[in-house]
C-alpha cells in the first residue's frame, strides 16, 4: 500500500495536485476532512492522519456532547487512513486529490465508531450469507446565488418542475456538473430541475454499498465545487424551507445471491425485511430535526409505512423489471432518506434488514397503489397501515426496537449516534421551524 500510494502521490504531483483531502462523514451525515500535502501521502497511507476521537460526538451543529460513556471525556485520539484505491484527483478543485478514510485507534487496531468499517462488515457478513446488495443514490438538492442566505428569496432557479427553461438559468453550473461528475470517475444515469425550490437531482449508478456510500460522498464535493466554480450555493439539507417540498437523497438496492437478483420475481422476503424495520431504518436514514418536518403526507416525502409498485408516495417504493430494461432491473427505492444520514450507517442498517427478511422468508403484505394519506384513520388501521416516527423521541423508540438494526451499527457507535440525537434535540427544542430549518440550510 506504501508503494502504491506513493506512486499515485508522484504522479499527481507531477500533474499539479499540492495536497490530498481525506474525507469521512460524521453521525449527522456531515463530511468532515483533513488535507495532507501530496508528498505526504504514502506516509498517511500507512501510519494515518491524527485526529480527535471526539468527531463521533460532533452534532449538527458543531457541538460535542460527553453524554456517551464511551467518549465522556476530551482526551482520545484516532487516525484516519486514506483508501488509496479509491484516491482520484478532483477535476472541480485541480490542485487536489480525494480519497476517503477509515478511522482507527491510535495504535492502528479497528474502531468500534468508524462508520465505513461498520458497513464493510455488514457487507462480508451478508457475503458469508451469500448475499451481494446493490445500491445507488439518487441526490436532489436547492440551489441559489452564492451568499444568499436562504433558497426562497433568491431561488437558483425558477421552474417550471422538468423543464428545460429552468437549466437555462444554470447552464454552466449543468455543463460543469457533467464532466467533473465523468471526470472523478461518477457514473451518471441522469439529471434534471426536480419539483421542488430550485431543486435539481441526479442520480448515481448502483454498485456495490462502500463504493457507493463513497460515490456519495464526492457526489456532494463536486457539487459544492462546481456550484462554488459558478457563482452558487448548493443545499442538500432535508427541508429548504418549511412550506416547499424538500430534499430527499433515495436509495435505490437490490439483493442479489449466485448472480441472480432476488428481486426479479417480487421483492419477497427483502422487501418484507426492509417493511419490518422501517421505523428503525429511518431512524437511521432520515434522522435529522429537519427530517422529521420533511417526512409529511403529501409531500412524496413518504409518511406512511407501506410499500406499492412504482408508488412515489409509498417510502418502500419497488420497481420492477421490465421486457425493455430486463428483470435484473428490479430494485426498491427507499424514500425517507436524506442528506442528515450517514450513508455508509444507512447502508448498513438496510442491508442488515434486508437479509434478515430474505433469511427469514418474510412475506410481504399486499402492495398500496394509492397514498395513505388521503384515507381515514379507521382505513389505514383496516390496512395495517401506521404512520412512519415524526418526532425524534418516536424515531429513537423505533431503533432501539430493532435488534437488527441496532446490531448492525453495533453497541459503541449506537451510543453515540444516540446521544448526538439527543443532542440535536436539545438544540431544536429552543428554536422555531424557521430557525430548524435555516440552521441546517448549509449543513451539508
């Protein structure tokens, strides 16, 4: 790994590259990083970059809470280790390279809190299992003028929804977005002005769950950079304002065993496993204040736990094989995700629940084709349809119900994704909607 990290180090030097960004996102969904000098990488590579233990109790805002017994204190250090394979310089930033980290303990011994290692074992358990799960992103994001304090007074763009006229307005930053996306090795399937505030989404390829948690990640680099590179500002958070509709970042997977996607036929026991854990899922994948305000009825936001073939009000949506684009095309959208998640954390807790279900043999009820929210209660309890957590206190209720999910995250890192929730609370408890939701506008 030494030489090869000093090679690719040589070589983009050579290039122009002066420094190398290691990035990680936190329990919030938020990227951190640390940058080296591109002369320093072979030595990251093999002995880390130090830093404090302390980022797996950050919160939304920057806080650090001691509520977690294993992190009570301020003493502590980590290192992150940059995933050379996955070094690549960043066509939006020239003079840098990317890469993302593991986190381990001082003396290079796994970390109970490092979040991609949490998802790299889930992934070799379900291998041993002899399952593959396959996912991709779908990213919908706000844009507007750079320093403007807020979408909806100096919208990026202005509509209409799928309209060509609206990516008149941002035509370098669209051109841009294209080849830095082909340029730092991102598979694009397509992009488009969404139906929100000045909302755009594109979507990534499915590959295999690290690769994409990491695809997501220098997604939203090179959109920030890109944006930055043309006047903008990008907004992922989960809600932009509190009367438009807001950003959810879905995530499409399949499960696949011996080459076959198990999904070709029906969702079967996946689908089953994944309607189970709901709640507990999105705990963990919308697990945000403002997630919980954008998780509504109405907004294709997904507030019913359901699921329905090609429904976009059902938060498990299936969408199935087709003669034109083959039966291996099936897969199931999980809607109740966002930017506030950790993706290699959502990852997991979703394939954890996933297997669980195909292992078990669950079987799914019938699918809704319409949108619960619309029915009367007594219609929805007939149909054995509840309603999705909408406060923190229900979300974290709903997780610790799960020994699945909870298990996949396992004891340390859950301690501390909870008291990072609890700490979020806090901070939200003294604030208006208004102040929630412009408090976590650039957040991401």
């Amino acid at each position: 790994m030494t030489k090869a990290a000093s090679a690719a180090a040589k070589d983009l030097a050579v290039a122009g590259v002066t420094g190398a960004q290691l990035a990680w996102a936190d329990n919030n969904g938020i990227p951190r990083s640390r940058v080296v000098p591109i002369k320093g990488l072979g030595d990251a590579a093999v002995r880390g970059v130090g830093a404090t233990a302390l980022f797996a109790v950050f919160d939304s805002h920057d806080g650090i809470t001691f509520a977690h017994s294993g992190l009570a204190t301020p003493s502590g250090d980590i290192r992150l280790v940059p995933v050379i394979e996955r070094l690549r310089r960043l066509a939006g930033q020239p003079a840098l390279a990317w890469a993302p980290i593991r986190q381990v303990a001082a003396d290079g011994s796994p970390w109970p809190y490092c979040q991609r290692s949490v998802l790299e074992r889930q992934v070799a358990a379900a291998a041993k299992q002899g399952y593959e799960l396959r996912a991709g992103y779908e990213l919908e994001f706000a844009v507007a003028p750079a320093g403007s304090p807020d979408i909806a007074s100096v919208p990026g763009h202005h509509g209409p929804a799928y309209s060509p006229h609206a990516l008149l307005e941002l035509d370098a930053f669209v051109a841009a977005l294209l080849h830095d996306f082909d340029a730092n090795g991102l598979l694009l399937n397509q992009l488009h002005a969404e139906y929100g505030l000045a909302q755009l989404e594109l979507s990534l390829q499915a590959t295999d769950p690290v690769s994409a948690a990491d695809d997501q990640l220098l997604a939203r680099q090179t959109i920030h950079a890109a944006a930055y590179a043309h006047g903008l500002r990008a907004s992922f958070a989960p809600i932009v304002s509190p009367d438009a509709v807001g950003n959810g970042w879905h995530l499409h997977t399949s499960l696949w065993r011996k080459g076959r996607n198990l999904l070709a036929n029906g969702g079967g026991g996946y689908l089953a496993g994944l309607l189970r854990d709901l709640p507990a899922l999105t705990a963990v994948t919308a697990p945000s204040v403002p997630s919980t305000l954008r998780l509504r009825p109405g907004y294709f936001a997904s507030a019913y736990a359901f699921w329905g073939v090609e429904n976009r009000e059902a938060p498990l949506r299936f969408v199935p094989g087709t003669e034109l684009l083959g039966a291996d095309h099936a897969n199931v959208e999980l809607k109740p995700s966002d930017a506030s998640a950790n993706p290699y954390l959502a990852l997991a807790a979703v394939l954890a629940a996933g297997v669980a279900g195909a292992e078990e043999g669950l079987t799914p009820p019938d699918p809704v084709a319409e949108d619960p929210g619309t029915w009367t209660e007594e219609r929805r309890a007939a149909a054995g349809v509840v309603r999705l957590p909408s406060t923190p206190a229900e979300q974290d209720a709903a997780l610790m119900s799960s020994p699945r999910v909870c298990g996949a995250l396992g004891e340390e890192l859950l301690g501390a994704f909870r008291a990072v929730r609890e700490s979020d609370l806090k901070w939200a408890a003294e604030r208006s909607t208004e102040e929630i939701v412009a408090g976590h506008l650039w957040r991401y």
